[in-house]
C-alpha cells in the first residue's frame, strides 16, 4: 500500500494506550437493482425482491456508511463483509463482487444509464450455495477506502461467472433477509517512542539524520504515525544564512543509506549561539516493521555545519 506523508502541526497526546475492544456496526443498504445489455431492468429487484445475476444481467447493491460512528477512520475497520442471501440458484456456480465506479440511483434506474465497474483482476470466484443460505465476501479493503475517500462509495457489482445463475434477495424480499454489510470496528491502538542523543551534520544534498533516531515498532498496515523531532544545534553557530532543509526521515532499523522523508522544509538559518530546530509530520501506512525515524538535515554547503554539535530529541505516537 502507498504511503502518504502530511505535514500538519500536531500536538503531541499525553501518554495512552488503547487496546482490542471491538464493536458491530452495519452499513445503510440504500438501493439494489438489476441491469443487463446496457439498461436498467424494467422487473427490478423491487418488483420481485430478488436481484437475477446470470450471464449479462448484473445485480447492484449500494450501502451508505456515514452513519458510523464521529471520527472513523480506515484503521478502525477491522473487517467488513457483505452478507447475500441467495434466493435460487438453477446451479451452483460461482460469481465476483465489482467495485462501482459511477454513481446510481434505484429510483431513477429505469430512465439513467447504468454504471460501469471495475473489469479484469479484481473479481473473486465466490462459490455461491445452491438456495436458502448465506454468502459472505469480504469487503475490508474496499470499505476501508470509501471510509478514507480515497475511492468514492457507488456500491458493488455483482456479475455471474460462466454457467452460473443466481438470485439474491434484494432490500424488498418479503423474509426479512436483506442484504447486509456488517463492519467490524476496533478502537486504535496507540504506542508511543521517544529517543534523545547526539547526531550529526546534514548531509550533502541528500538527508540524513540530525539525531540519534527513535525506534518504532508497525504491526498493521493500516497505520498512522505522527512524528515531532527537535534538532539542538550548538558550538558557535555562526552559518548566517545558509539553507537547511529539513524533514522527519524513516527507514528500516539497521538499513544504511539515505532514509526516505516526508515533505522538506528549507530554512535559512540564523547567526545563534544556540538553535532549536523543531519538525512535525504524520506518516501514513507504513508496512509493517522495526524502523529508525528522525528529523533529517540536508544543505549543499555541509562544510558551514561540521564543527557544530548536533543531537535531537524525537516523539513518536503509532496510532493502529
């Protein structure tokens, strides 16, 4: 998963821990419909209480989750699953769940053209029952990113595989088994590191470390991390003028090389006897590992800077 860096001021939290306890919740189904050959189907889910899915004819499903609770954020999705129950079946087969990429409205199916979906290697084989029970498909991923926005929320597709033909019960079946998207919450875990000692001089036009790094443990890959690292630099600081540019910096514990970094800041620094350097970014779906994270230095004058004393101090707060 792509990591993504933001450079916000933060606050740093008193120290806390928040552990394992996890709750139901459910998504809102809003709409349920069929269509086939490019058009919406005039008998629709609403009319028989069952979406037909066989051959070219599509069913769709959408669910509101806007309705979880304040502040739920993709890490908090421990799983998601869509539950169908499967109305008839002339023969077992099997079928594959498609994200949305258009919006839709049941209500006004009959005179819109329906959406498209994702094509190719997404869809799973879902092996569906014969009749008169549950399938259940795993959707964590896909409500973890409508809940982050990083993909918009029109629902899924569902498309039959060769030779299968299926009926799911839609939002108007007469025996009370409706579609459902059941979403398991966590609350975060939060840890938190810290690290102080001596450091080193920026680097030549490529970062590195002003500070001895803190150490930082990532279990999951749903992960924020938010990171304040002050740079002391001290012993006759007399570099009027010149840049540093500055950033947190992480890499993988005991990896050399250049660390990898959020955004930079450029400073041009003062005539001090005496400088703090303060940096604050929130880093965002680490992988999961042991890494070094730091403030990070880098000038294209690095002569300026090597008979100062550098060292750090560095908070870090892993929210999971």
């Amino acid at each position: 998963m792509k990591t993504i860096f933001r450079t916000p001021a933060i606050a740093l939290l008193a120290s806390f821990a928040c552990f394992g306890s996890t709750r139901a919740a459910e998504g809102v189904l809003t709409d349920d419909t069929n269509f086939s050959a490019g058009q919406f189907l005039k008998t629709t889910a609403a009319t028989k209480g069952a979406m037909a899915v066989k051959g070219s004819t599509i069913g769709l499903v959408q669910f509101d989750v806007s309705n979880l609770p304040a502040g739920t954020a993709a890490l908090n999705i421990q799983q998601a699953t869509l539950h169908l129950f499967v109305n008839k079946a002339a023969s077992s087969g099997s079928f594959g769940v498609r994200r949305v990429l258009d919006g839709w409205d049941e209500a006004n199916s009959i005179s819109a053209a329906p959406p498209t979906f994702v094509v190719g290697a997404e869809p799973q084989a879902i092996s569906a029952p014969l009749a008169d029970e549950y399938v259940v498909i795993d959707l964590t991923e896909l409500v973890r990113a409508w809940v982050s926005g990083s993909v918009p929320n029109h629902g899924v597709a569902l498309v039959a595989n060769a030779g299968s033909k299926l009926k799911f019960n839609s939002k108007e079946s007469s025996d009370g088994k409706p579609p459902r998207l059941e979403i398991e919450l966590k609350q975060n875990v939060v840890r938190m590191f810290s690290k102080s000692g001596a450091g080193s001089p920026p680097g030549e036009n490529v970062p590195s470390f002003l500070g001895e790094p803190a150490i930082v443990t990532i279990t999951n890959s749903i992960n924020q991390v938010h990171v304040t690292s002050t740079s002391v630099i001290g012993n006759g600081f007399v570099v009027n003028g010149k840049a540093l540019a500055t950033a947190i910096g992480f890499r993988p514990q005991g990896q050399k090389g250049t660390p990898s970094v959020s955004a930079q800041l450029v400073r041009s620094m003062p005539a001090l006897d005496l400088a703090g350097i303060t940096h604050s970014a929130v880093l965002e779906n680490l992988a999961p590992g042991t890494y070094e994270i730091c403030i990070t230095g880098r000038t294209d004058d690095p002569s300026a800077f090597t008979a100062l004393n550098f060292g750090s101090t560095t908070s870090v707060i892993v929210s999971e």
